[in-house]
C-alpha cells in the first residue's frame, strides 16, 4: 500500500515575478527536503508560458501534518502568495497506473 502521498498544483507568477517565485521555490523545496517532509519537482509550461506546473510526494501523512503546522512552511506559503497565483491545486492524487521505471512508492529520487 502507498504511503506517499502525491500532490499537484498549477502556479501562475505575477506578471514580472515568475524568477522570483522560482527561486522562492528552490528555497522552498530545499527546505521541505531537509525536513524530510517531501520531494519536489517544479516543470514550466511550454504551452501556457505564464504557468508552473509543480508535483510534490509527501513523505507520508505524518510528514505532511508536521509541515502543516512548521511556522516556516506558513512563512513561504504567505510569501508565494504575494507574487504569485495558484489556480489549481490537487492536494492529493490517487495512483491508477505508471509506467516509469521508478516505483515512487518504493524509491526516492537520489540524493543531490
């Protein structure tokens, strides 16, 4: 049985931003890793230009209540929402069917 939990969202930065919310995502996804809270990935559309597209695997349930309620975790979703907009967000994703040759449920991406 899966024990990460996947979510998705689509991220529009303010018009002039979209660097800024970049690299407060770097920072973000850094920190969410150190915590061992969650892996993330942050792709750019090359259709809608203005769009982020970001997936992030939660450790587990566990882990994601602790970032709920990290005063950190708070202080970067209160600044990303000053330069950016979040249309959609699915906070969590049910698997159906993968045909990546990593299984997520068994095996993280590797160290940086």
């Amino acid at each position: 049985m899966s024990t990460h939990i996947r979510s998705l969202a689509i991220l529009q930065p303010h018009e002039g931003q979209e660097q800024a919310v970049i690299a407060l995502l770097r920072e973000f996804y850094d920190y969410m890793r150190e915590q061992g809270y969650s892996h993330d990935c942050l792709q750019h559309s090359t259709q809608h230009v203005s769009s982020l597209v970001h997936f992030r695997l939660w450790a587990d349930e566990q882990k994601r209540e602790q970032a709920v309620h990290d005063a950190r975790v708070l202080d970067f979703w209160r600044r990303i929402s000053v330069i950016c907009e979040i249309p959609i967000a699915y906070e969590e994703l049910k698997p159906l069917y993968n045909s990546f040759d990593i299984d997520f449920d068994t095996a993280l991406v590797s160290e940086k």
